[in-house]
C-alpha cells in the first residue's frame, strides 16, 4: 500500500518473563518512490517492575493437614480487577480450595470488591491433601513440590496481566507413627464438675497396633483422673483411627495441663508418651 503523510498504528503484543531493564527494537522495512528498499531501527528501554509480592507458607496440623496460606500484595500505582488465583497442584497432591463461598460457588472476594487497590494485600488459603503419604516422602532429599499459584487479572486500563509462580516446595516432615489429638473437650469448666475428654489416636503407618493406655496425673496438678487409669484399648487398624473417652474432675481453679498419657503397642512393646494433650480453664463454682 502507498501511504502519503499518513500514519499508521500497529499493536503488537509480547509476554514478559523477565522483571528489570528490558529493551524494545522496532525495525521498519519500506519501498520509497523510487523503488528503494529501505529500513530504519528505533530502541526503546524501559523498566518492569514487579505488580504483584507474592509471599507463601506452609503449615501442618497435628492431625497432618497441610495447608498453604498465599499473601498477595498490589505494588502497583494502581487498582488490580483479580480474575483468577488458582494453585495448580503436582501430580502427587490433591488441592482444596477454602477461598470459596459455602452459599455459592463464588470465591469470597465477590464482584462488589474483586478490585485490588495499592499496596492492598489479599490472602487466600488451600487445604493439600497428599495422594499417596509412602510417594510423598520417597523424596530422598525430603522437599516435595506441591504446584505453582496461577494469578491473572486486570489493569485499569483493561490490560491482561497474568503471574504463574515457580513451584511451591515444602520440607516433608517424617511421619509420627501413633498421633494423639484431642477430639473433643469443652474449653470452660467449674471445678468439682466432672467432664470427659476424647482422645482419638490414629495409626499412620502401614501396620496394625494394639494399644494400651496408662494414665497418669501431673504432680500439683488441679485435674485428676476418674476410673480406670489403666486399660486396653484394642486393635487399631493401619490407617484408622479410635476414639478413648477419658473422664476428668477438677479439683482446683486455673488454667491445667491435661496428661501425661502412656500408650503401649502390645505387638512391639513401642512405647509413646504425651506430657500434655491439652489445657482447660477451671472456674470457681457459683457461690
């Protein structure tokens, strides 16, 4: 096409992988009237700056529940429209995502405020739940990687920005054999008011245990025991878990420690002990 005093627009469009001093060449080719090839080369420098800090950690529950709390943060000038903040999990996890509404399917950033203003700081929460325990510490060197966080969103001005992190590791953590959680117990107690506390104890390995439990009261303590402190609790499948109830009196008001506790697989005479399985606040009785 001949183009006099005219101008011509062309959008082009490129991904950028790379944050810091980056360097744009625009070369123009052409034929001028006289039939000549000609072509010129402009360069232009420019700056990127991170729009998003990403910060992330791990946790693990007593009971092994892995979770990965994600912190993100708008460095940019400007508002941020988030369309999507997704963990993509590895082939070894399974992922939970927690950020969505229990009433709907929405997440919990509705329509009304999924804009991320400056310097705001968003943070989301999965629940990862390892496919195969044995596959996940075959790892001779004991870090997994559990996925990568996919990020896109909006600019003010309509752009696509998309943000995918490299992969999350974590450090696999050896396996505790026989875990002891407290299932349930009340928070607040009177004192001279019995009440009852289950222990639930899970088996993790690949083995059945017999168990048997021994209790034993901390010494100045103001709980004791009620009943029969020591008892068989039985077979306890690989995998599986059982429920103990344990019946306790507070004698004295205060914040207790509620142990220690004994148990003894019968198979291999393995013993595992718990200084404290929890705390209780005692009251004093209404006058």
């Amino acid at each position: 096409k001949q183009w006099y005093q005219r101008r011509v627009a062309i959008t082009a469009g490129h991904e950028i992988k790379e944050l810091g001093s980056q360097l744009l060449v625009c070369s123009v080719s052409y034929i001028n009237t006289s039939g000549e090839k000609q072509m010129f080369r402009k360069y232009f420098k420019f700056l990127v700056l991170k729009p998003l800090d990403v910060k992330t950690k791990f946790f693990t529950t007593e009971e092994e529940d892995i979770f990965l709390e994600a912190q993100i943060t708008n460095t940019t000038p400007h508002s941020l429209h988030m369309q999507k903040v997704l963990l993509a999990p590895s082939p070894l996890y399974q992922v939970t995502d927690l950020n969505i509404s229990t009433t709907n399917d929405n997440t919990i950033f509705s329509e009304s405020c999924d804009y991320m203003n400056p310097d705001d700081t968003w943070q989301y929460l999965y629940k990862i739940t390892p496919k195969s325990r044995s596959a996940e510490r075959g790892n001779a060197k004991g870090v997994s990687s559990v996925g990568k966080l996919d990020i896109m969103w909006l600019s003010n001005f309509g752009e696509k920005g998309r943000l995918q992190s490299s992969q999350l590791q974590r450090l696999v953590q050896p396996s505790k054999e026989l875990i002891a959680t407290v299932h349930s117990m009340p928070h607040f107690i009177t004192s001279h008011e019995q009440f009852r506390v289950v222990l639930r104890l899970r088996n993790t390995t690949d083995k059945k245990y017999n168990l048997h439990i021994t209790l034993q009261t901390i010494p100045k303590s103001g709980l004791v025991w009620i009943g029969d402190i020591r008892r068989l609790v039985g077979d306890v499948l690989p995998g599986s878990f059982v429920d103990v109830p344990l019946d306790v009196l507070p004698i004295r008001s205060g914040v207790w420690e509620i142990g220690e506790i004994t148990i003894l697989n019968l198979i291999n005479n393995k013993e595992f002990i718990y200084t404290s399985i929890g705390q209780i606040l005692v009251g004093l009785p209404d006058p």
